[in-house]
C-alpha cells in the first residue's frame, strides 16, 4: 500500500522501537485492545475467552508489518492485521506544535497534549519546567515526585487510570501484544524522558509492557532516561536509570 512520508516514517521508527523492546510497544495491538474493551468498540462486562484472544493474536504483531520508507510502500502479512498510533500520535503532535513553535521563534514553552510533555527554555520565574509525576493511585490525583526539565520531552504510561474490574481482579488497558492480556505485574508507571514526544511516549508504554525487572534492564541498555514506581506492600518503590538520575527530581 502506498502511503505518504509522514505515515511511512511514523510507523517505520515505531516498528524500531518494537524491535529493540522484543515487541512490548507493538502498534498492531489493535484487535486485543477493542477485545478487552479499552478500544472503540467500546467496554466489555468481562474478561475475553482463551480462544477470543487466541484468534486476535492471529492479526498481531509488528513483525506481520513492512514499511519500505524509501518507497513509501506499506505491507501487511496476515488478513485483520490494522496499525493502532495511539501509543506514538499523541506524542507525534507535541513534536510537531514544538516544531510550529520553534519556526515562530518562541524560546519559552510548554506543549501537552492527552499527558505527553514538551518544553523549551524556561517558566516565568527563569527556571527550568517542573514537571510532575502522577503518584499510581486509582483513588486519587497527586504528585509523586517532579523532575526539572528544559529543551526535552516528558511522557508517563501508567496502569492506574484505564482499567476494568471482574470478580475482584483489575485488568489494565496496558496490553502485552506478545501474550493477548493485560499486564499483571506490580510495576504502575513509567517516566521517560527524550528530546522526541513520541519515542518517549512509546517507549514508556514498552517499559511498563516489559515490567519491573525487564524495563530497568532494557531502559538501561539502551539508554533511556526513565523512572519507574513499582508497588509493593511497604509502598512505591523507585527505580532510576543513570541517564534519568543526571535530570534530578524533588
């Protein structure tokens, strides 16, 4: 399929952010996300079958997906198989009013769009941004931390605002396109931090898919200016890569 350059280049790095995160961030998800009623198709009153999600794996995966950018060619494998942007659009656009902003000649901003940060220069008191933190509670809206930033982009992914209840067990919107289901482990948020809206904004959502001890490891191998809370029965635990220790929270 022909598609325009913007398109084609949109998907190609996202698929190059699957690739280096084994396919947590996936923007085929699509069929999974309406299955367990986070798309639009709307809510669901339960939890899919085995065999519900069995067939939605069958149209997943970035790897059923080629994009030749040169060409600005798109190819799918496999029958059912859509691309799913959320994960990278919202991000995309602050990347793009930045860059409105940028040829207007503003040295002082701040863009958000859906949650997904960017800044430039400083606040109105000379500062660098602050920029807060979400604490993971389902309950109630407040700061866990704030880290000062300027000239780079803020995105959180989190598990404590989208999710649906059955039988006494949670599911997040959070989909692991590897698996079909929700994530279950104990890690609530990712923070990431990048020049890039829309690789941070992808790439939080792939360090929650991945969890508490795979995010940390692969965020670290890669570079990758994130914070992580992770629940546990004393409270949130924090965990930093170094490149988001050289940033600095309060």
């Amino acid at each position: 399929m022909l598609v325009s350059a913007e398109l084609c280049d949109m998907l190609g790095r996202a698929l190059s952010i699957s690739e280096v995160t084994d396919g947590a961030f996936d923007v085929t998800v699509g069929p999974l996300v309406n299955l367990w009623g986070f798309g639009p198709d709307g809510p669901v009153a339960e939890p899919p079958s085995d065999e519900a999600i069995a067939t939605a794996l069958t149209a997943v995966g970035h790897d059923k997906i080629e994009a030749d950018c040169e060409a600005k060619l798109v190819r799918k494998d496999v029958p059912g198989l859509f691309v799913d942007l959320s994960g990278w659009a919202k991000g995309h656009a602050v990347d793009e009013l930045a860059a409105l902003l940028n040829r207007m000649g503003l040295e002082n901003y701040l863009v958000e769009v859906g949650g997904e940060i960017r800044v430039r220069g400083h606040n109105k008191e000379g500062l660098d941004w602050a920029v807060a933190v979400e604490a993971p509670s389902m309950s109630e809206r407040a700061p866990h931390a704030v880290v000062r930033v300027t000239n780079t982009s803020v995105a959180t992914s989190g598990d404590y605002r989208n999710y649906f209840e059955y039988d006494g067990s949670y599911y997040s919107h959070t989909i692991d396109a590897r698996t079909g289901r929700p994530v279950t482990h104990n890690l609530a948020a990712v923070t990431v931090v990048n020049p890039s809206a829309a690789y941070a904004d992808a790439m939080a959502t792939a360090l929650l898919v991945l969890g508490p001890e795979a995010g940390p490891s692969r965020a670290g191998e890669l570079d990758v200016a994130a914070y992580f809370l992770v629940r546990e029965a004393t409270g949130v635990r924090e965990i930093t890569t170094t490149e988001f220790d050289r940033l600095g929270t309060q």
